[in-house]
C-alpha cells in the first residue's frame, strides 16, 4: 500500500480534527464507553481499553477527558447500549467503501450513512459486497520528523514484537501486524517511548481506485464529508486512492 499517502490522510484528518475536536472526542468517548463495559474499568486488565485510551491520546484527548470518561462509563454501565454496525457500498466509479458505526439508534443511522452514500451518487451494498477487497490489519505510523533515531532499531523492535511487515515511506514508518498481535506491538513500541501518528487496527485495501473526474472526486468527497459529519459514524474506509 502507499504509506505517505496513508499519513497526509491523517495529518489531512489531525487538521480537520484540530477544527472540529468535539466529533473526534465523541467517537472516542464512545469507543471508551463500549471497551469499559465489556472488560471493565481497569487498562491494565482490559486490553480494548489500553488501545482506545492511546488512539484518544494520538488524537491530543486531554487525560482528565479520558480518565472522566472511563468512570461516567463505569458508573453507569447501563446507559451504554451503543451497537455496533458495519455498512457496505459504493462510491463514484464503483469506488468501496466500508462504514463503521456505534449507534444507540440503528434507524437513524442507517437512514443517515444511506443519505451520506445517495448524496454522492453512490448506493448501500449488502453485507460483504466489498469487504473481501479489505484485509483487517493493525497499523501504526510513526511520523518521522517525531523519531529521529535508527529505523534498522525500530524494525527490529516491531519485528521482534510480532509486527508482519515494517515500511520506511517517504516521510513515515509504517508498521503492520495482525489484529490479535496489534496491542502487544503497540505496547512494545510505547514501552520505548515512541511516538505514534496513530494507532490503529484498520482495513487496507488489497488495490486502489482511481479517480479522475473533477464530478466523481467531488461527489466522493461529498459522501466522505457527510459521513465524517455524523457522529455515530465511527471510521471509515475506502479504496480512493487520494
């Protein structure tokens, strides 16, 4: 895959976020709200919680903000009825797309990701129609202007930690692994202090579309803006090759 495109993706987003923080700080509250009722309060003992708690942290998510969600969670686990939905389908030009969703109201966010996809001049697939273009991995960036020291060191740590593949891009370190191993590599690599542009277990697309119409570009633009727009709307992926 192509990794720096990956990273002004997320520097793309960490902008975006930087102008619209509450959207960021919901998803995560939520996400932080599932991972307390499922394994508890307590991040040394709940896996989930300790990789929410760093994607919060790679999001610049206050301590105080995390910690107060962890016990408004624990304090009340009966408010927590969020579910959990994946939507599948297509963009312009047939581009995939895969829409993650943790929603109190399945209805109203099925009415507003099938909106996202018409508003596009795309459709809603069945369940499966692209997801096998995917493959479900754990990745991290490192941006390489926050780690300066010896990328043959940082391989090796990753790689001994039970990471799959490490790639030096163009201005990051990319490194994948396995989503079962994705908490023990991301702790090796926070164990040394290493900084993380983000953190995440993902889809990556197995190839990429291109796009070469001004009106398919900005009509997938303006699905991926809609969806960006809509908190029960916890990630999002796609095949654009930006």
């Amino acid at each position: 895959m192509s990794g720096h495109s990956k990273f002004a993706n997320i520097k793309h987003k960490k902008e975006k976020n930087d102008a619209a923080k509450g959207k960021i700080f919901t998803v995560i509250g939520r996400e932080i709200a599932v991972a307390v009722k499922e394994g508890g309060a307590d991040p040394n003992n709940n896996s989930k919680l300790r990789d929410v708690i760093a994607k919060a942290k790679a999001n610049n998510m206050p301590n105080d903000t995390i910690d107060r969600g962890i016990k408004k969670a624990a304090g009340d686990l009966n408010s927590v009825n969020f579910e959990t939905c994946t939507y599948e389908g297509y963009g312009p030009s047939g581009v995939a797309i895969i829409v993650d969703t943790l929603t109190d109201n399945k209805n109203r966010t099925a009415s507003n990701v099938r909106n996202a996809f018409t508003k596009g001049g795309g459709n809603v697939g069945t369940t499966g129609c692209v997801s096998y273009m995917f493959d479900k991995k754990g990745q991290i960036i490192i941006d390489k202007e926050e780690y300066e020291a010896d990328p043959d060191e940082l391989m090796m740590l990753a790689l001994d930690a039970g990471a799959e593949d490490f790639a030096d891009e163009e201005d990051s370190y990319e490194i994948i692994t396995s989503p079962e191993d994705f908490s023990a590599v991301r702790e090796a690599l926070e164990a040394e202090n290493i900084p993380m542009a983000s953190a995440e277990v993902t889809m990556i697309p197995q190839t990429w579309a291109e796009l070469t119409s001004e009106d398919d570009i900005k009509k997938m633009n303006r699905i991926l803006d809609l969806l960006d727009e809509d908190d029960d709307v916890q990630a999002v992926y796609h095949n654009w090759d930006e």
